[in-house]
C-alpha cells in the first residue's frame, strides 16, 4: 500500500542521471533480474526503469531495508 501512495498517479518520472522521463519498472513485462540486484538488503537499480521506480517508490529507507534484512533472516528472500 505505500508504493500506491507514493505512485500516486504518475506512470514514470524523470531519471536522475539522464534527465529523461521514463516509466516505471512493470513487473509484468519486465524481468526483474535485468532491472534490479540486491546487495546487503539494498536495492540497486541497473536501468533508467529501475532508478525511477526505487526512488519514486522509496524501495531504499530505513524501514524496507530492515524488512528485508528480516525476511532474508527468516529465509523467506
């Protein structure tokens, strides 16, 4: 629900490093594996898509990091 919020409704916004507008990451069309890694529960984005989406999405704070440190704890990620 607080990527929703955080969406709103755009579809894309402006890549930090180009300057361009791009979509957001789709994970319907799009494989995940060409778009993002995960370093230390940390998400690296690898394409203008990726960069876009974990900004606008806030995939990197404080509180995703530690979900995903806890679920790879946990043996769920």
């Amino acid at each position: 629900m607080r990527c929703n919020r955080n969406k709103g409704p755009n579809v894309g916004s402006f890549d930090p490093e180009t300057g361009k507008l791009v979509p957001f990451y789709n994970p319907r069309k799009q494989n995940w594996d060409e778009h993002f890694k995960i370093k230390d529960a940390i998400i690296i984005p690898l394409t203008p898509e990726a960069r876009v989406t974990v900004m606008i999405f806030r995939l990197n704070n404080e509180d995703r990091i530690t979900e995903r440190k806890c679920m790879k704890e946990a043996g769920l990620l």
